[in-house]
C-alpha cells in the first residue's frame, strides 16, 4: 500500500524529487544497512545510528533494554526514522549548483515493543537476513538469554516519503560555455573479500550466499 504523504512528509524543497510510491519507499530501507533515528530523551533531541530490517509493512528495530532510543519507546513515544544512500558527487561548474545524487527516506511512526515471542523470532530472522541474506539458516538460533537481553520494536510503515535525486549537474545556461569539468563521481557501497575468523574450525569453507555479496542496488542513472 502506498501512503499518502501527510503534512510533514510531504517534500517542499526541490518537490520534483519528492517521490511516495512504497515500492522505491521499500527498496531504499531494503537496501540501506543503517538507519538514524531521532526521538527526544529528557526533554532534548537525539538521533541514534542503528540497524533497521523491513517486513511488508513493518520496520524493524532492536537493542539493548537499557537502550535510551527502545526506552523511549516503551512510553509510546513518536519517533522519526531517516534512511540515506548516496549514489555520487554531481559536480557543477559553479559550487553553488554541485549536489549529490541521493536516494533518502524519512518515516514517522509511534513504536510498539514486540512482545509476542513468535513475532520477535521473526524480528530476529529479518534482521539477520536484512544484513546478510541466507545467514539465518546458516547460524545458531538466539537462545532464551539472548532473546530476553534483546529488544524489539516494531514501527508502521504508513507515513514515509522518499526524495531522489540523479542525473549530471545543473547550471546555469552561461556557465556551460566554461572551459570546466563537470558531472558525475558515482559512488557506491562495495565489499571486499570476507576474511575469515582467525578461530574458524578446520574445513568450514566460504558460504555460497557470502560469494559475491553485494546491497541490492547497482546504480544506473547517477
């Protein structure tokens, strides 16, 4: 379902590149590996950088119960959610018109902690699986202690938007007579080689899942 965007999700600077279909909505929290979300604790602003995992129409997040981002959300706090990826440096002639090509999300909701204990398993193998997917069924499952030790909070996805930018620089018209470069650095998130844990047992070979691991989207329009 597409939400349509509220008052404050609706994008006034740059409208253009307001975009509120869930599906781009969707892809841009699907392929971010880190979210930032901003609450207020004690009466003063704080965004705290954490992973998020999607589930049709939920976000996910989880950590420690002492955790002041999840304490606030026992007391059925608001939260914002903000997701960014960057895709390149769009170099103008003029500074004043370089930019960025983005792809960014910013999502409002009231958090519920997770209570029910097959829906936090679930939390679980989302997040797991958001990360790195096809590790759930290749590690040990969280025990008792470790699911008791970890706090889940669960956001509707029902107001979000999303702004995009791509494409080359804009300048303006008698600046593109300059006898200066301008246009795209494409700029992307790339793994390396896994490198193994010092400790691994003998004989326990690279997952095939882990072979070529890349984030979900190649840029193509920078």
């Amino acid at each position: 379902m597409t939400p349509a965007p509220s008052d404050r999700t609706t994008v006034r600077r740059l409208p253009e590149r307001g975009v509120y279909e869930r599906d781009v909505i969707d892809a841009i929290l699907d392929e971010a590996l880190i979210c930032h979300v901003g609450f207020v604790h004690d009466g003063a602003p704080v965004v705290i950088p954490t992973i998020h995992a999607r589930s049709g129409d939920t976000l996910y997040l989880h950590g420690s119960p002492a955790s002041r981002m999840l304490r606030s959300m026992r007391r059925d706090d608001e939260v914002c959610v903000t997701v960014t990826l960057v895709d390149g440096i769009a170099l103008a002639r003029a500074p004043f018109h370089s930019s960025m090509n983005y792809r960014s999300v910013v999502l409002f909701g009231t958090p519920r902690i997770v209570d029910d204990p097959e829906e936090k398993r679930e939390a679980f193998r989302v997040l797991t699986e958001h990360v790195t997917p096809g590790r759930w069924d290749d590690s040990r499952r969280p025990n008792d202690k470790e699911e008791r030790a970890t706090l889940v909070a669960a956001i509707a996805i029902t107001e979000a938007s999303a702004k995009v930018r791509t494409g080359p620089p804009e300048d303006d018209d008698e600046d593109y007579e300059l006898p200066l470069w301008a246009g795209v650095i494409p700029l992307a998130v790339t793994a390396g080689e896994p490198i193994p844990d010092p400790r691994l047992r003998k004989g326990v070979s690279l997952p095939e899942y882990l072979v070529g691991y890349a984030r979900r989207h190649l840029p193509s329009d920078v």
